[in-house]
C-alpha cells in the first residue's frame, strides 16, 4: 500500500480489541481514531471521533484526506454499505478485517465469487456478503484480512475470563476435546504490528490474507500461562458436562502460514502466545471473577 507519511490512518472501530491495539501500533497522533461510543482510553486520543460506522454521512468528512483506512468493525452489508455512499476517494487503500467463518481455510485464497460452499454461520454469511460488495465497488486497492481468534491482553469482557471463573468455583476448567490440540489464536499486539508493517508495503493491496500465529501452542499450555498471571493453579481439567459450552474447542485449526498472500519480513516479530495469556489472566485478575 503507498504511504503518504503526512496524512493519518483512518481506525474504524479503533475502541475495540484490534482497534485498540491498532492505534497503539501506529501511534494516536497518526490516525483518525473512530468508534461508535467514547470510551477512557479514547480521551487519550487527540483525533478521536465518536460516529456510527453505518452513517455514510458521519463516515464522508473522516475519509477526507486520509492515507488509509482500516477497518475492524465491518460486520454487515449495511456497514459496508455505508462505508461505500461516504464517497471514498478514488484509490484509498482499504484493509479490513474479516474472519474464517466467512471463508473456509480451503478456499481463502479464491476470489469471493457465487460459492459452492457456505458461510458456517450467520456470522460467517455477513462477512461474506460484506466482501462480495467492497471487492467490487471499493475505489481502490482491498486487503481482506481472514483472521484467527484474537486474545487481546487489555480485554476487561476477555471470554478467557470464564475458564479463570470456572477454576475459581471448582478448582479445575471444563475442556471440551483434547487439550493438546492446537486452537488458531493470535493476539491482538501482533495483529496491530503486522498492520503497520503491511501499510508500509509498496503493493497496492496484498490479497486475502490469513492472518494467524505460526506457532500455536496446545490449549493447556495457554490455559497454564492464563493461571499462572492470574496467580492461579496449578491447572487441572475436566470433561465438560453434557451441553455444556466451553470457550475453545480443543480441536486443531488448520495453520498454514506459509500459504499466506502476505510475504512477511524475516525478522517479523512472534511473541509467544503463552505470554500473551499470561498477561491477559494478570489483567483478568485485577477484574472480580465473580
């Protein structure tokens, strides 16, 4: 994507968990920070904008004079439709996030054209539907980001938070399938680095990308750092009981990131996951359980 060091980046959605960190890779003074509600962290931002992302009239004055946008909040096509009436300048860079629910891992490096396939759910169908309209209307160049689950260490409604509830009540966390599988997880700083080092790519856009960390650890290994930042453990499992629903699945995703569009650089940063959970179970601890 071309970078135009003097104008800002548009963040939309920038309160959220990718958001977030999204504005704290680029820095707060060199992006245009939109959210749909004012939160703490945004009085810290000196360009914040609280609008609705599916307003085309809010949205048109904040896609003036921007060198980018990245979008975290697309959901429905009414959002992108939105996104679309609010005259984007011709060329703009768009990167936006979607997710594997929209498109199965078979088929991710295909273009969205009528599918044999379907969306896994309603979720999966909105975002599908909301890259069908941006890779045909939007006026300039479109990265569409298929992204894992994201653990964001700074997540007060964190959905990790139940398993250090569940070992708070019972002394052990309900698992559902093999704990030495391998959930696709990354975490939010991550993402937000990978962000900022694709906006300073040449390409005009990198293609659909599958955006995950390359070395996944087994879910008892997260689930022990989470513990252990929470000054919990030491871990002990147990079956879930019947129609019981569990944060992850303990199944293996499939991750392939040598498939990736994207060509990363070498030196591209991994922090290991497990660090990522510990400190996300310290923030957690801070939070009643109750």
């Amino acid at each position: 994507m071309p970078v135009l060091a003097d104008k800002p980046v548009l963040i939309v959605g920038a309160t959220g968990r990718l958001g977030r960190a999204v504005v704290a890779a680029l820095g707060p003074t060199n992006v245009r920070a939109v959210a749909r509600n004012r939160c703490e962290i945004a009085e810290q931002w000196p360009s914040f904008v609280a609008a609705d992302a599916a307003n085309a009239k809010a949205l048109r004055p904040l896609l003036q004079g921007v060198r980018a946008v990245v979008h975290t909040a697309l959901f429905q096509p009414d959002q992108a439709i939105a996104l679309l009436q609010a005259d984007p300048p011709p060329g703009l860079p768009l990167l936006w996030f979607s997710s594997l629910a929209a498109r199965p891992l078979s088929v991710w490096t295909e273009p969205p054209q009528a599918p044999s396939w379907q969306p896994l759910d309603e979720y999966g169908q909105g975002k599908y539907e909301v890259e069908r309209l941006l890779t045909a209307r939007w006026p300039g160049p479109v990265t569409t980001v298929l992204i894992s689950q994201v653990v964001a260490v700074d997540d007060a409604k964190a959905r990790e938070i139940k398993y250090l509830q569940d070992f708070a009540s019972t002394g052990s966390i309900a698992v559902a399938g093999l704990a030495q599988n391998r959930p696709a997880v990354i975490d939010a700083g991550t993402a937000a680095a990978w962000v900022a080092w694709a906006l300073q790519q040449k390409d005009q856009a990198l293609g659909p990308v599958y955006l995950t960390h390359p070395h996944p650890e087994p879910l008892q290994v997260l689930l022990e750092a989470l513990l252990r930042g929470a000054g919990l453990g030491p871990l002990r499992l147990r079956a879930p009981s019947s129609g019981q629903r569990t944060v992850h699945s303990g199944s293996d995703e499939v991750v392939r990131l040598h498939e990736m569009l994207a060509q990363l650089p070498a030196d591209f940063p991994w922090p290991p996951l497990p660090d990522a959970y510990q400190a996300l179970g310290r923030f957690l601890a801070t939070r009643s359980l109750c």
